[in-house]
C-alpha cells in the first residue's frame, strides 16, 4: 500500500514538473511573439499623431481660408463664362443678312 | 469658327437670292411672272428657295439646343422663346411643302420673300434667341454679385473691428456695387422689348431695335466682369 501511494506521489510530483515546465515554455513563447509587435504600434501611432499637427499648423500660419463669399464669386464666374460664349455666338450680322 | 460658318453662310444665301432672281427672270416666265415657268428655270428655282429654307430650319434647330441647355432662362421667356422657335418650324415646313408644289415663277418668288419677312430667322429670330439668354445670365449675375458684396461687407467691417486698414477694400467693394448697378439698371427691359419685335419687310427698322439690346448687353457684360474683378480684389485686400 505504502508502495503504491509512493508511485502516485512520484508520478504527481513528475506530472507537476513537466506541466509548469510546459506552461513556462508558452509564456516565454507568447512573450517572444508579443515583444517584436509592440514597436510597430508605437510607430503607427506616432505618425499618426505627426500628420495631424502638420495640417493645423499649416492652416493657422498662412492665416488663409475661404470666406463665406467664395462660394458667390466662383458662381459668378461661371455665369459670366456662359455669358462670353452666349455673347459670341450671337456674332454681328452680316449687313445683307435677312 | 462660328464667324468662318456664319461668312459661308452669307455668301452661299447672297449665290441663292442671286440664283432665284436669274431662276425666276430667266425664260418666258420674266414677261409674265404668273404665268407658267418653264420647267428647268422653275425647278432650279424652287430648289434655291427649298435650300434657303432649310438653312433656315437647321438655325432653329439649334435655337432649340441652345435653349434647351440655357439653366438661367426665366420661365417666361423661355415659354416665349419656344413657342416662337416651335411656330417658325412649323410655318417654315409648311413653306417648304408650299414651295414644292408651286406651278409659277411669281409664287416661288413670293414664297421666298415669305421665308425672309414672315420670319427673319436670322436678323431678328436668332438675336432674340442669343440676346435673351445672355441678358438672363446677366440678371442671375447681377443677383450674386448683391450677395456677394454684402458678405464682402461684413468681412470687411470683421477685420475693421480688428483693427485693419480696409480703406481699399472699402473702395473696391463701392466700385463693385457700381458696376452692378450699371448692368442692372443696362439690360433692365431689354429682354422683353427685344421679344416683342415683329418680323417684316423693313429689315433696317428690325435693325435699329435689335442693336441696341446688343449693345446693352455687350456693355453689361463688360460691367460685370469688372463688378467681379473688384470682388477679388476686395478679397486679396482683406488677405482673404
């Protein structure tokens, strides 16, 4: 009886071993594929952020934009675009024209 | 181009009067315009007349055109303008069709001074037609330019209160509203008289009221180009 109780105690203690063993493998595993993944997120994030400052400074230094007017005076040169070619196509007649 | 094919145009209709006028003086028909023609001289003839009238018709086809694509037309004078191209079409085909069956050298003839007087496709029709659509253009152009020199207004009083110098831009802006005014005020009816010419015999009177809504609307046009030239300009004062 004695003997037997022996086995399973070895055979737990050897099961014990092997399995923090294996569990210690994943985590030095996972920790090896996690670590490389960390600096391309960094650097995807970091651009990111460079891109967005660049557009606002370049808006507020120039001091440009559109007024609320734009949209009338590129209407208007529309029109007098049509005008021009309306306006030359009624060419002068000829005088003997009828 | 426009002025290459309108050149041809002229001189192929002045060959025509030319060719109807030998057509129908030539032969026994000249002593007696309402007797029978002889065959050949009233063909030729009929055949002159029936081209004349189908250069006529290919005009108010592309009258049509132009009316159709015209977006600034005001509804009534686009009702107007239909309606005149429509029954010059239909009176033209019927012309035609009149022409063809003619027997005397004295009824084409008088069919051919029908084509020109009852419809003056070309001195009245088609300024009529370009004129008008010019001067609509021209009244949606003044209309914008009044909006826009009240938003150009307010920018300016804007940057005053900021303490800019704006005594440009405040000049600019007075000559832009002036421009404006000078069209409004240089094609204010003009549309409308121009519409109510009647066709007829007396081509210099036709003439002496279709010239000067050309000129209006030549000289309306020149303001507003300047109208919006000084909008921009009040913009590029204010660093807009």
């Amino acid at each position: 009886m004695k003997r037997t109780m022996a086995k399973v105690l070895a055979v737990g203690a050897l099961c014990a071993v092997l399995l923090t063993g294996c569990g210690r493998g994943t985590d030095r595993r996972a920790g090896h594929d996690t670590s490389p993944a960390t600096p391309p997120a960094t650097s995807t994030t970091t651009g990111t952020a460079g891109g967005g400052a660049g557009t606002g400074t370049g808006g507020g230094t120039t001091g440009t934009g559109p007024t609320s007017a734009d949209p009338q005076i590129s209407s208007v040169d529309g029109l007098l675009t049509d005008l021009d070619n309306q306006v030359n196509s009624d060419s002068q007649p000829a005088q003997d024209a009828d | 181009m426009k002025h290459l094919i309108r050149l041809a145009a002229t001189a192929v209709a002045a060959c025509c009067a030319v060719a109807v006028g030998l057509a129908l003086t030539a032969g026994p028909a000249a002593a007696d315009p309402s007797a029978p023609a002889a065959a050949g001289g009233l063909d030729a003839a009929k055949k002159v007349v029936t081209a004349r009238i189908d250069g006529r018709l290919a005009a108010l086809r592309a009258f049509d055109v132009a009316i159709g694509a015209a977006k600034r037309l005001s509804s009534g004078h686009r009702s107007t303008l239909t309606g005149l191209v429509a029954s010059d079409r239909s009176g033209l085909a019927a012309l035609r069709t009149k022409v063809a069956g003619e027997t005397t050298a004295a009824a084409v003839k008088a069919d051919d001074q029908s084509m020109v007087n009852d419809y003056r496709i070309y001195l009245l029709v088609e300024p009529k037609v370009r004129l008008t659509i010019a001067a609509d253009l021209e009244t949606a152009a003044v209309a914008e330019l009044r909006e826009t020199a009240d938003k150009l207004a307010a920018a300016i009083a804007a940057a005053k209160q900021n303490g800019k110098d704006t005594t440009k831009a405040e000049a600019d802006l007075a000559d832009m509203r002036s421009q404006t005014d000078a069209a409004d005020h240089a094609i204010a009816g003009k549309a409308d008289a121009l519409l109510a010419v009647a066709p007829g015999p007396d081509a210099d009177a036709i003439k002496s009221q279709v010239t000067p809504v050309r000129q209006a609307v030549r000289d309306a046009r020149t303001d507003l180009h300047r109208a919006l030239a000084d909008a921009k300009a009040v913009k590029a004062d204010l660093g807009k």
